[in-house]
C-alpha cells in the first residue's frame, strides 16, 4: 500500500518552483492558479525572498499550488484508487482534499486563499509563533507545555511536537528547556492550531458553504484523530475545525501502519514529513519529491507499492 503524503507551512524554500518552470505547461497551470488564490505563484515560486515565502498569506497557497503540481505530473488521477490513501499536514490536509476529490483544485486553492488569508490577519492581530521540541517522551512533553499555557499544536510523532503561543511563552520554553529535549524556533508568523487563529473560522465557514464536498475516492486520513473520512462533507467541517485544534500526525501515522502502508510518497516541497516517517515508521521506504528529477524515481516508487495490491 502507497500513502501519499502532503507537507505543511514552513516547507517552503526561495525558488524552490524555478525546476518545475521548465516542465510543459506548468507555467500556464500557475498562472492559472495564480488567479483563484490571489498571489503571483510563479513570482513566489522562483524570485522571491525567504522573509516574502514566509508570509502566511503566500505560503499556504504557494504550498497547496505546489503538492497538486506535482501529483499532477506524476499523473495520480490515472492510480488505482485501492491502492493508494492520502492525508496532509496542516494546511496540506488542503492538498489532500485536492488529491482525493473532495475537492477541485480550483476549489482547493480558493478554499486556502480564505483560510491564509484570515489566519495571516489573525497572526498580525498578537504576536505568536511557534517552536519544534525534539526528544523527550511525548506525553510528558504535552503535560510540560500544558502546564506553560502552550498548545501541542503539532503532534508529529518521531520525537517531535510543535509548541505554540505568545512570543513571550516560546522565550521561556527555549530558555527552559525539559531535560533531554532541543527547542527550535519554526518559521512561521502565528501560532496556529490554537485559539489565537478563532478570528479566521467564520470567514471560511462562510466560504465552505458555497462548495458542493464529493467523498473521497481514496483512503483519506485526517488530522484531527487519524481517521479515515468517508464523507467529502465531513472532510472539509474537519479542514474548517482544523485551523483551532491540534495537528495528530502522529495518529495518522498510526491509521497508515495499520492499513500496511509500505511507502511514504512525499509531494512538493518534500522533506520533512518523510524525515518524520524514517524516525516514526520504521520499515516503510519513503521518497520526498523536491525537482522534476525526482518523477522518474516517483513512479518506480509508485509501482513498487502498489503493484501487489493491484495485481
């Protein structure tokens, strides 16, 4: 079984769409899309600095652009739907909506233009962020933060969980540190999957009630639990709930093992959901796609795990 995978804010790189420019049609795509999230994607795909990628308002729709091109040109509209499941990261649960057909792609983007745009409003409205704790025992490092007034925002699995909330509770955490841990600040503009965020549900509320959701035509695990969602309904309130409560990647990890996923397929910009897998999976083979050079090595990945369950 083939899980492919779709990363979240923060994985973005200057440049890193310049490749793929040179793919046919890719171009006209972006520009394409360009227009459904209001943002100039192969501007920011290509010339632009990091401090500009990193703004919430760009980097999301950058990112969700990214993950559908790339399944785009490894052609996973054409894969056997048994033989595959999906589920993203953060906002690249948005992607895997994209991948699944819950929702179009134009629909998809649109969806990550409101949701980027009011999470970037309420990111400007407090001073917030967002840190990368590594090591220690989870659950011990989730009652740590708890105690800090801090949200496990993440809870990636691996060794990893994402703290956030105010500037002044990340100061204390890097300055206090649990024993046997390292604190790395993350770069993003708010401390997301937090209450800090409520302020940018109602707009998208209100954007999700002109979209008609189809079901998934894959396995598609969220978020929230880790389940796997059969309604494309109730995938998209998940997406909405999603932008206040925590990220349980750990527990879709835990959904791919047990449907005996044997690949992590990582989309663009790929690395660091894989890293996590290498840590949290082990046993599963993973591959990251960062340039069109990796599309090739993506179908014989493709192929080796999904060819036992499709023949």
């Amino acid at each position: 079984m083939l899980a492919i995978v779709c990363p979240g804010q923060g994985s973005q790189t200057p440049g890193f769409l310049e490749p793929w420019l040179e793919l046919p049609g890719i171009s006209d795509t972006l520009k394409e899309w360009s227009n459904a999230t209001n943002v100039d994607l192969v501007t920011h795909g290509t010339t632009s600095d990091e401090d500009t990628i990193k703004d919430t308002a760009v980097a999301q729709p950058l990112i969700v652009a990214a993950g559908l091109l790339a399944a785009q040109a490894m052609g996973t509209d054409k894969l056997d739907p048994a033989t595959w499941m999906t589920a993203g990261h953060s906002v690249g649960e948005i992607t895997a909506a994209g991948l699944s057909g819950v929702l179009s792609p134009v629909d998809a983007l649109e969806f990550v233009r409101v949701r980027a745009q009011g999470m970037a409003t309420a990111s400007a409205a407090e001073t917030t962020g967002m840190a990368a704790i590594l090591g220690g025992d989870q659950d011990e490092v989730i009652k740590y933060l708890e105690d800090l007034d801090m949200t496990p925002a993440n809870v990636n699995g691996g060794g990893q969980v994402v703290a956030a909330g105010s500037k002044e509770a990340l100061a204390h955490l890097a300055e206090h540190p649990m024993e046997k841990t390292r604190v790395i600040e993350l770069k993003v503009a708010g401390a997301f999957h937090t209450q800090y965020m409520a302020s940018a549900v109602a707009e998208l509320e209100s954007y999700a009630n002109t979209l008609t959701p189809q079901n998934p035509s894959m396995a598609l695990a969220s978020n929230r639990d880790g389940a796997v969602v059969d309604s494309g309904q109730a995938f998209v309130d998940r997406l909405i709930q999603q932008v206040t409560s925590p990220v349980r990647w750990d527990l879709c990890q835990h959904t791919m093992v047990d449907a005996g996923v044997t690949g992590i397929l990582e989309l663009l910009p790929g690395g660091t959901l894989t890293g996590i897998a290498r840590r949290a999976m082990k046993g599963v083979k993973t591959l990251a796609i960062k340039t069109p050079a990796d599309l090739d090595k993506a179908q014989e990945f493709i192929a080796e795990h999904t060819q036992n369950i499709s023949a």
